[in-house]
C-alpha cells in the first residue's frame, strides 16, 4: 500500500461520508470507492460497511485505520528529520500545553517563533497538564509545558513560578470572607490544583462557601470574578493591569506564598530536530532577557 492509501481510509474513517470524503481528498466519488475497493482486496477484509446513512468502520477496519494514522505520522516524522540535514528550518512542531500556559504564557512566545521561522508549522494541543504529561509519555509531542510538578526523566526546563490569589472585587482581606454571601467562583482544573486550594483553605480555618458556580474556562472564571458576581482563586499569570480587582495572595503556614511552577518539557532525541532545538533556544533567550 502507499501511503496515499493510508491517507484515502483514514479521511473516510474521519469523515464517514464518500462525498465528503472525495471532496476532501480531491477525487470523484467512483474513483474513491474503486480505489477503496482495491485496498479492501489487499487487506483481504471489508474495512467499512455501507448503508444509506453513510459508512462506518468494521472491527477489523478499525485496526487497519490505527494502522494507518500510525504510518503516516511516522512517515511525517521522517520527512521532517530528513528535512532537517537541510539549512533552513521547517518541518513540524508538536506542542503540547497546558490550557492556563496555552491563553496566557504561550501567544507571546509563539508570536515570535513564527516570525523567526515562518517555515515551521506548529501542531497545538491544549489541555491539562496530567493530560499533556500522558502525551509526552507516548511521545506525541516533541515539547511539553505543564504546571505542578511533573514526574519525567528526560529533559525539563523551569520556566516560572506563579502565585495564587484570592481574587475579588469586594473583598480586601480574608477577614471580610466571613460575612460574603456570593458564590465562590471555581473553573475545572486538574486534581493537583484543586488539592493546593484546598489545602489552603483547611490551614486558614475558613468557612467552606455558601455557594459554588463551576464553570469550565479559566478565563470564564476570570470574567465573572471581575464582574463582581463572586469572588474566585487563580494564578497571577491570568491578571492585568486592566483587571480592576483586590488580590490576596495566597500563603502557607510560614508566610510563603503558595505558586506553581511551571515547565518546559522535552527528550534529548527530540532535539535532532532542528524545529524543537530553535524553539527552545528560543525560549532559553526569553527567560534570559
């Protein structure tokens, strides 16, 4: 099989239609279920199964389609390290961020990476960082930024630490907690987070909340704390000048505050990509600026 091949079944499995299909891959529909006949032969197996509704994989499709996508990003990973014995910069960069650094950190340094190699294409996933951690695991990315404190073995760079804050319009101290009616405005966030705040919350002996909105974006959060509609815990990297509101930091038993931190993760194989080594030269420059 080529791997136009591989290309032809996995767009069919994703699209689940022959027209939208053919459109997609630029062919007309005969041509496109001639040519996923023939590859049915060779497989020796039905990969799909026809109705008037469209087309579904069969459980041996299934398998051929995993398959397929495997092989075809090996096969971009190849054409980008070849690509990289040349002089210029290009080929493809995996990112994998957390959605905090993803809003807030990221634009800024992607700006910038972008103008100084327009070659480079960037593939973005975003999520949270026990999320972006798996990836890195399974080596579907070639560079990872997370917060907390991530277990890996390969190769890490600290990028910044960022305090917590007990965000509010209203209130000025914890005191003031006390006699606050409003929600406690909470956005969804990975376990590790959650435990910090409420860690926090048990050693400074405060009441738990009258309420709580959850909402699932932390610039959501942000939002409707800045509009008065309750008051909400998020890191320092969230806030502007612009973002009229009183900010308690949050501390531990000594006094500290209570920040986290933040990494760039990445394997030392990686690096024989001339993409993945610029971009974090790139940032290595920022952090030194």
């Amino acid at each position: 099989m080529q791997l136009s091949d591989f290309e032809l079944i996995t767009v069919l499995s994703h699209e689940g239609n022959m027209r939208k299909a053919a459109e997609k891959l630029f062919v007309s529909q005969p041509a496109l279920s001639q040519r996923l006949q023939h590859i049915e032969r060779e497989w020796g197996t039905q990969i799909f199964s026809r109705s008037t509704r469209g087309i579904s994989l069969t459980a041996e499709g299934e398998a051929i389609v995993r398959f397929a996508e495997e092989t075809l990003e090996k096969a971009a990973e190849v054409r980008a390290e070849v690509r990289a014995h040349g002089s210029a910069i290009y080929g493809t960069l995996k990112l994998a961020v957390s959605s905090v650094n993803g809003q807030y950190w990221l634009p800024d340094i992607l700006k910038d990476f972008v103008e100084n190699y327009p070659l480079v294409e960037i593939s973005l996933v975003t999520g949270w960082s026990s999320e972006i951690l798996e990836r890195m695991y399974h080596a579907r990315c070639h560079v990872a930024i997370v917060r907390g404190n991530p277990l890996w073995r390969g190769e890490k760079l600290h990028l910044f630490s960022d305090p917590l804050n007990l965000v509010d319009t209203k209130m000025e101290t914890l005191d003031d907690l006390i006699k606050d009616q409003r929600p406690y405005i909470q956005f969804r966030s990975d376990s590790s987070y959650d435990q910090i705040i409420q860690e926090w919350w048990h050693d400074q002996k405060l009441r738990s909340p009258v309420r709580t909105i959850m909402v699932d974006q932390i610039e959501t959060c942000k939002q409707m704390a800045t509009h008065g509609i309750g008051y909400a815990v998020l890191p320092s990297i969230s806030l502007t000048k612009k973002d009229i509101v009183h900010q308690i930091p949050l501390t531990d038993r000594q006094g500290l505050a209570i920040t986290r931190d933040n990494w760039l993760l990445y394997d030392k194989e990686s690096l024989r990509l001339k993409q993945v080594r610029a971009f974090i030269e790139l940032v290595r420059h920022r952090l030194l600026a």
